[in-house]
C-alpha cells in the first residue's frame, strides 16, 4: 500500500492483532486530554518532577498524563498497586487545563542519561537530557520538566504563544520542543536555552493562515535529498478518516494511503516505533553536523483541514562564563501546505518511515483502532469506553498502549496474540462491548459510501495533488465493510429462512 512496504512479517514485531486490557487508572478529575508513553528514571520523584534522594541511572516504562483539571502526572509501572501503575511525578503549575503533554523519544532500555548529557561535537554542554517531559496548557504556556534535583524549576516558555498551547513534540535530537498553539504559530524551542533561563523561542513559524494548530510531531529529522520519500506524514481528520501523506522534494502532497472506519473524529495518532525489541529499521544517524546544528522535519495539523509541513535546522550559540548564548533556527520555506482534508480539522498529525507497521487512532466514537499500515488493514477495534476517547500512545518496547478518555481515566492494553478474543469483553462488560461492537458495524453498513463521489468532493477542496483518488477510497471502503461484517455475530446462514 506504501512505497517501501515490507511484505516479510518479522517475528519479534508486536502483534496488535489481539489484546487485552489489564489496567484502568483514575487519573485525573477531568477530561485525560493527552497520554505520551515514554521512560522515567528509578526513584521517587517528588513535587514538580524533582527526586528524592540521588538520580538514578536507569529507567522504567511509564506515560504521562494531561488534564483538564491542571495537572500533569508521570505513572510506572509499580506491581505492588492494584492497578500495576502508580504515580510517581505531579506536576502543577500550570494555571489552566493542561492540554498537551509529551515525554522524550526512546533512547535505550535502560539507557544512562548521564552519558547523555555530554558536551557536543561544538563543545556546547547538554542540558537538554536532563528534562524528561514537556506541556502544554491553556494557560498559554509551555513547560519543560526534570528531574534533576539541583536544578531549578524550568521557567514556563511563556514568549512564544499569545493564545492556548494545544500542542508539543520533542525533536529526535530530544533537545528540540516543538508546540503549536490557537494563534496559528507554530514554535521552535532549544530546550537548552529554556534551561538556562531563556523563555524565547528559536522560530516562531505561522504558516499561511491563522488556522489554529490542533496538532504537531517533529520526531524525525528531514529525509536526504537522494530519497524525499522517506519520511511520510499521516493526518487524522474530523470525517473519521486517516491518511498518508508522500512529499516530494520539489514540495507538495500526495495521498498514498486512506483508512476509514472511525465513526467520529480522530483525536490522537500513535507509533508503534519498536526500536527496543529489535524489529522494524535499524535507526537512522540523527541529522547534526560538526557544528551542531539539528535538523527536523515538522508537520502540523491545523483548523479547516490543512497540513503544513517544514524543514527546520538549530543551531546551538556559543555560550559564555555565565551560561549566556541563544540558538538559532532556520526553517526553509514551507515543503508544503494546503488542505488535506475536505471537511473539519486536523486533530491528529505523525511522521514516519515508509517501512512503519502498526499505527492506533482514537476518536470521539468512542473507539481505540489498531492499524497495520503495511497492508492497509485495521487489526482490531477496541471498544467499551462510555466517553471520548482523547488520546493514545504506546510504550517504548510497543507491547503497551495506553488510552485516555474524557472522564479522566487512562486505559492500559497489553499485546497478547495468544489471548482469547473476549479478553477484552471479559474486562470492559460483555454487554457493552457487544453493544458497541453492533452499533460501529451497523452504522458502517447501513450507510454505505461512494468512492467516486468522495473522491471529487475532496478534488473540489484540497490542495493540488492531495485529494484521494477514487480508488484510494475504494480500498479503503471495502476495508472498512470487511471489518464491520467481522464485527456482527456469525449467523449460521442454512438456518434462516
């Protein structure tokens, strides 16, 4: 279905196929408006992220949450707890609902971080390993957090944006935060300036309109000239509909991919990336040069469906005595933006690689999908949730997802291709589930699309070259009514009249 598609299954790749949930964690008063999986060092962090005693140099599996109720919390995994989680970090400054939260990129099992914070090819010291997670709220601000214990509290990166923060990413370099706020801006932060005290960006990017930005992912760095194919971009949409985005070097967009099934609007996109359990591509060379700068790659989702896409490149300043020196950042002219989606906004945006296996979407319907992005296909349908479901992410090692809902609980799935079927039943309530299950096929089928007519009402809206052709919407029709017959009870067709 993708340029580069793997047809060889690789056995140590997690199998989403089936799964079963082993957790549900109350973790906020309100609305869970994001969940990041990530790593968190062994200890006892104490208030506003810090530690309790000496840092450690290992890590453990963990998420981190988002609320509406003003806070932000970090959760281990803990087997004395009932709930197999306990939280170990709260992070409250934030004045207003925390929106957005985002934890560093994986870089290890067990990875010591002190040999991350190494000075650079430059000789700039690396402070940025040291922060752990980042926010965003509706307070406008955004915060970056430790948990060095000698350190100060991060001042709130409060230059960037004059209206809510929806959004933040962390760059694969993990020194680099990336957010997007209501005011359309799109903004690029050095985290080490913001730890020695400097709350201005290093861009500020507000891409064509001012569309508010609902969504953001710099997690790759831009692709070589020689292949512009290898990294892509999917988008989810508020028509319920994902989509999978090439761009070529001369700038645009092209549809490679369309998946539809969600029966409302997408809220959340999420990787299964892998790395630690040895499957998948063995990881790329991050983009920094002899004189430290850092390249990423970009791409927003914003209001009235647009997806803008960037190249940005960092370059650290020499810092003095006292710790004084700014970043600097270039970002070439737009790759691309335009319209991508015909109707609603874009809630939900990902980069990733050409090979990239399974991706989860959650939606307003109340739903979690597995995806297998190689062969186009939804591996299962997680239901039984009474509310929204906001946001999903996995773990680090993919054999965790974690789903946070409106009413401020946090979900936790375990990859299990060897459980029963009903797991999930068996844990959610039967009759819900069966309830769900009949609603979602039912709807599906009783109100059957026309590929043709999808695919020239999108022509007449979007960009240039990214609407779906018909035949995209096809493939992803005819997905969409063979997941939604295998949601309805077998019935025995010789018995019915």
């Amino acid at each position: 279905r993708t340029r580069g598609r793997v047809d060889m299954e690789d056995p140590a790749a997690p199998d989403w196929s089936r799964c079963r949930r082993v957790a549900a964690i109350h973790a906020h008063s309100a609305s869970v408006k994001c969940v990041s999986g990530g790593r968190w060092p062994a200890g006892h962090p104490g208030e506003s992220g810090r530690m309790r005693g000496d840092d450690s140099s290992t890590t453990v599996d963990g998420f981190a949450t988002a609320g509406m109720d003003g806070a932000a919390r970090v959760w281990t995994l803990d087997g004395t707890s009932s709930s197999g989680f306990r939280c170990v970090a709260a992070f409250g400054d934030h004045t207003a609902g925390v929106r957005a939260v985002a934890m560093l990129p994986p870089r290890g099992t067990g990875r010591d971080r002190a040999s991350s914070s190494s000075s650079s090819s430059s000789g700039i010291p690396r402070t940025a390993p040291e922060m752990l997670a980042a926010t965003g709220s509706y307070d406008r601000t955004a915060r970056l957090w430790h948990a060095s214990r000698p350190a100060p509290p991060v001042p709130p990166l409060a230059n960037g944006h004059s209206d809510y923060v929806l959004c933040v990413s962390f760059g694969p370099d993990a020194r680099t935060l990336v957010t997007g706020g209501a005011d359309g801006r799109i903004c690029v932060w050095d985290c080490d300036d913001a730890a020695a005290g400097n709350p201005a960006p290093a861009a500020c990017l507000r891409p064509g309109s001012n569309a508010a930005v609902r969504s953001v992912d710099a997690s790759l760095p831009p692709p070589s000239e020689d292949d512009p194919g290898d990294v892509l971009s999917m988008t989810g949409g508020e028509d319920g509909t994902l989509r999978v985005f090439s761009h070529p070097a001369h700038g645009g967009a092209v549809c490679e991919v369309v998946f539809a099934g969600h029966g409302g609007a997408v809220t959340s996109l999420a990787l299964c990336r892998g790395e630690e359990r040895g499957w998948g591509s063995p990881p790329r060379a991050r983009k920094e040069d002899v004189s430290g700068t850092r390249r990423v790659r970009i791409a927003a989702g914003h209001d009235g469906g647009v997806l803008s896409v960037h190249d940005a490149a960092l370059t650290s300043g020499v810092r003095d005595g006292d710790g004084n020196g700014r970043a600097s950042a270039k970002v070439r002219e737009a790759l691309f933006v335009g319209r991508v989606h015909a109707n609603g906004a874009i809630r939900a945006t990902l980069l990733l690689r050409p090979d990239a296996r399974t991706v989860a979407s959650s939606s307003e319907d109340r739903t979690v999908r597995l995806w297998n992005t190689q062969k186009g296909t939804c591996l299962c349908v997680l239901v039984g949730a009474r509310c929204t479901v906001e946001s999903v992410s996995f773990s680090a090692p993919g054999d965790l997802l974690y789903a946070g809902l409106a009413d401020g609980h946090v979900w936790v799935y375990l990859e299990d291709n060897r459980g029963d079927e009903d797991d999930v039943a068996v844990n959610s309530g039967v009759e819900r589930v069966i309830e769900s299950r009949l609603a979602l096929a039912m709807e599906a089928l009783q109100n059957p699309k026309d590929p043709r007519a999808s695919s020239t009402s999108e022509s007449e809206r979007c960009a240039s070259g990214a609407a779906p052709s018909a035949r995209r919407f096809q493939d992803a029709y005819e997905e969409m009514e063979s997941d939604a017959l295998g949601l309805l009870p077998r019935v025995d067709r010789s018995n019915v009249a």
